[in-house]
C-alpha cells in the first residue's frame, strides 16, 4: 500500500485489493461495499464518541510502520462508522448487505498481478447488444478495438481529449521496473502520439513511437502515463 509521508493509517481506503505475502503462499482481500480496513488489529484512533472537532496535539500521533503491520494477517472491515464531529444518531437501522472477494494462491504474487484481480473483482462485465451495420460484415464476432502487449502496463482510461484533439490513453504501470509498452488499434491509423501532462497538455519533445497501427512507449515504474493519440 502507498502511502503519503506521516500520514494516519488507523484505518486505510482501499482502491481495489489488499495482500497478505507469507513466503510461497498469499491471500487476496477486496470488497465492494465496504472499502475502509483497518490491518493487524482494530487501532483506537483518537476521535473520542463525544463531538470532537477541534483537532489539538492530544489529537496528533505517530502512523503505524512496518514491524506494526508485521503480527499477524487480519483485516477488520469497518461496516459502520457513528458520531463523532457530529450530531447524528449512534445506531444504524435496516438490512444492508456487504459483499467480499477473497482468494489464495501458493506462489509470491507480483504487485502487477494483484491489481489485475482487484480491478477484475471492483468491474463486472457489462453487455451491449447491437444491431450489425451490414448483413454482410467482415468484422469478427469478438474483437478489441484496443489492446496491449504488455499486461505489467494496463491500459488505465482511453477517452476523447478534453480539448477535442485526438484521444487520451492512460496507462499504469504497477511493475518496479521500467516497462516497454505496445498499444494496438487494429481497426484505426496512429497519425501522431505525444505525451502529455495529467492536464492533458503536451509535454515538448515528448513524441512516442507510432507505426500504422500501434504506439510504443517507456512506462517509468509506479506511474501512470499520459498519451495523446490522434487517429
């Protein structure tokens, strides 16, 4: 997990999975409905039940640290979270449901591959019927009109720029090292690709390897990647 310098970790957001590694064996953790965890242990916070909203140095402590993430596998998943700051109720009424994905495996699972199953657990498939254009179509059944050569690097978001000039393909590469990465549009023509800022502007000198169909690009580790592609 990530996490900003001396930030708070009693209780931690969680994006898409969470993973205990002990040697050759891991369990995988990830849940729909109720994404704030706590790991090790339940940590008392320092939030008192009375309606506290003056944060005081009684409030400051220190962040938990590896040795204290080390003691055991638990996760405790927070369901309900009451009056403290506020002046709402102590008690939840009501059927609510909260639906976990769990899984196990007997090798060490690489950061890359536990994403690609937490995203896979947080995205259903959706399905779309459509009416072909032609009775006589050439396209095939099942096809991509995107694809990557390079599973490390998964293609985050691919969407009309903001500017309406080309598209924005954003890709995450959740591997230590840096990643080659081929993006593939078999049914489109790659004109020009660029790398651009999270705003979306063009970075200068920052052109990427195009061929008819494909562009190509150095994924530094950990970061996500901005390319505008235009077609």
């Amino acid at each position: 997990i990530d996490y900003f310098p001396n930030v708070y970790s009693d209780v931690i957001s969680v994006q898409s999975f969470i993973r205990i590694q002990d040697d050759d064996y891991h369990i995988l953790w990830s849940s729909l409905d109720a994404p704030v965890a706590s790991l090790c242990r339940i940590w008392p916070g320092y939030v008192s039940p009375a309606h506290r909203c003056l944060s005081d140095d009684k409030f400051r402590h220190k962040p938990q640290t590896a040795e204290d993430y080390s003691q055991n596998g638990h996760i405790y998943s927070q369901l309900f979270n009451n009056n403290f700051g506020t002046n709402f109720a102590v008690s939840q009424t009501g059927l609510c449901v909260f639906r976990y994905c769990l899984t196990t495996g007997e090798d060490k699972l690489s950061d890359s591959q536990a994403v690609r199953w937490g995203w896979q657990t947080k995205t259903a498939f959706s399905t779309l019927f459509t009416d072909r254009a032609a009775p006589n179509g050439k396209l095939p059944a099942i096809g991509q009109f995107v694809q990557t050569n390079n599973l490390k690097t998964p293609i985050l978001n691919f969407k009309k720029a903001e500017n309406g000039k080309g598209f924005i393909l954003r890709l995450w590469n959740f591997s230590k090292n840096m990643e080659r990465v081929t993006i593939t549009f078999p049914y489109l023509k790659v004109k020009s690709a660029n790398l651009t800022n999270p705003a979306e502007e063009d970075k200068k000198g920052a052109k990427c390897d195009i061929s008819e169909q494909a562009v190509s690009v150095n994924a530094p580790s950990n970061e996500i990647i901005n390319i505008r592609v235009c077609f």
